[in-house]
C-alpha cells in the first residue's frame, strides 16, 4: 500500500461519496425500530423493535396496499416500458434532422420539470371546469370528467403522468443504445 499511495488517493473521493451517500443515510432506518421522539432524537427514543412492522402486516388495509403497490408497479411498468422504446425506434428511423432534434426536445423537457410543478400542471390540465382535456371532451359532446375526485382514475392519472415526466429520458437512452449498433448487423438482420 505504501508503495502505490497515489492509487489509494484517487480512490479515496469515491469512497468517500459511497460513505456519505450510502452509509451514512441508513442510519435513519433506526427510526423504523423505535418510538421516534423528534424531541429525545434517534439515541433518546424508545426502543421496540418490530413492533411497528407487526402492526403494519395486521392492519385491516394491509392487503389493499399490497395489491395497489403491485397493481400500479405492474400498470407503470406495461405502459412505461414499450413507450420510450417504441418512441426510440421511431426517432432512429428519421430522416430529418431537425425535426428529430424538435421531437427529442420536447419529449425530453418534462424530465427537467419538478414533480411539485408537474402536479400544478397535471391539475390544471384535468380540471372538471378549465382544464384542457375536459374542454376537449365537452367539445367532442361529451360530459365534463372530474378525473381528480374518481379513485379509478387514479392509477391512470398517475402512470400516465409519470409516463409523461420520464418517456423522454428512457428514449434518450435507448437511442443511444440503437446508436451503437453496426448498421452491418441491421442490414443483415433485415435481409
């Protein structure tokens, strides 16, 4: 070690950043095991160890959360996962320029937008009263939807949203994945 002292150091900054922001964020998992007192602090607390996850596996909603959690996990990842690849496959086969740069740009901007600022938009947008979809409904000839207020929309309203925030990102990354590929290989595959 002491011979090659300068390879240790550059691996010192990144040991230090998994330290910082790895290990040292689970010490709040402690809180999980106690009866957290923000005024006694995480030493000061009570102890009483699985306590709360016993609670937790015998509360009366406790299935209801399971089945919601793995039905949105499954909703988000069937409609999430094929749009930026479909997306991706789509922009690769432009020939223009411009407008791929166009679609790029705005399929990738929501990335940049917070989650506060994306749920103003997401309100604004699905307002029984002024949003635009309900305006586009009416207009259709249909009746006004409070999309907000109907807990089956939620699910909808939710992975779309996310959907919405993140497509732009994943295409991002399979078209760079679609970059490396030899156009040797495709040719050979399309014949």
């Amino acid at each position: 070690m002491a011979r090659n002292w300068e390879l240790y150091l550059f691996v010192l900054p990144a040991l230090a950043a998994i330290v910082v922001f790895a290990y040292i964020p689970m010490y709040g998992v402690l809180i999980a095991f106690q009866d957290f007192r923000p005024t006694k602090g995480i030493w000061g607390s009570e102890w009483v160890g699985f306590s709360h996850f016993v609670r937790f596996f015998h509360s009366y909603y406790f299935w209801d959360l399971i089945r919601n959690t793995i039905g949105i996990s499954l909703y988000s990842l069937a409609v999430g996962f094929p749009i930026p690849v479909l997306l991706a496959l789509g922009l690769n086969e432009l020939k223009n320029g411009s407008f791929k740069k166009l679609v790029q740009t705005v399929t990738y901007a929501p990335h940049f937008i917070s989650t506060v600022v994306m749920a103003g938009i997401i309100i604004a947008f699905l307002s029984p009263v002024s949003g635009i979809v309900n305006h586009f409904i009416v207009w259709f000839g249909g009746e006004p939807i409070a999309f907000l207020m109907k807990p089956e929309w939620f699910k909808t309203v939710y992975v779309l949203s996310d959907v919405w925030q993140g497509a732009g990102w994943g295409t991002i990354i399979y078209l760079a994945a679609l970059a490396g590929i030899d156009p040797a290989l495709h040719e050979a595959a399309v014949t």
